[in-house]
C-alpha cells in the first residue's frame, strides 16, 4: 500500500471562541498525484492539496504558493493558511505532526515500482 494517511490535531485559528483541538487527515498518495499532499478539516468541503515542497518549504521559512502559505511559528509549531472565495482558514500545528507525515511521504512508493 502506497497511500500515506495520518491524523493529527490542530487548532483553527478564529475571532471567535477557541474550538480546541480539532482532528486534521494529512493524506499524500503518489499513484495519484505524487507531488502534492492533501489536509483534510473537519467540515464539508474542506479539503485541501498543494505542493509537497511548499509544506516542507514553509516549515523552515514562510512559504506560499497559489492558496497556501506555510510557515513556521515558534520553535515547536508551524502555521497553515488557506484562502478562497469563502475567506481564510488559518491552522496551527504542532510541526512535529506535519514532519512525521513528510518523512513517511519519502518512504511511500507508487504501486508497481
């Protein structure tokens, strides 16, 4: 099996009352799209795919491309912001989180290779 699925928390980032920890699928499939991950929120609709290298990019130093920026946040986490025509959702993450899912993309391999 190639498909890289793990879940993490996160925090969504509002003007309104803090929700807590929300659960978050980070998904990277490289039969599909091997050069983009996907983060799945909690929600209708609220799937997202960018670029592998932006989030690894946007770990070390604020990144972005299209919809998506990417930076890190102090020493232990590390910021995610979407936007669309519906507004901007901004994510926080424990960095650890998004570098365990990365290493394990590097490990995964397309089915028949």
């Amino acid at each position: 099996m190639s498909v890289v699925e793990q879940y993490a928390r996160a925090h969504i980032v509002t003007d309104e009352e803090d929700p807590g920890a929300v659960p978050v699928v980070l998904r990277y499939d490289p039969d599909t799209d091997p050069r983009s991950v996907r983060v799945g929120l909690p929600g209708p609709h609220h799937e997202w795919t960018f670029s592998r290298a932006l989030l690894e990019r946007g770990l070390r130093t604020p990144a972005e491309s299209g919809d998506v920026r990417v930076w890190p946040c102090g020493r232990v986490q590390a910021v995610v912001e979407f936007h669309s025509a519906h507004g901007v959702e901004v994510v926080q993450f424990e960095s650890k989180a998004l570098l365990r899912f990365l290493r394990r993309t590097y490990t995964a391999e397309p089915v028949g290779s």
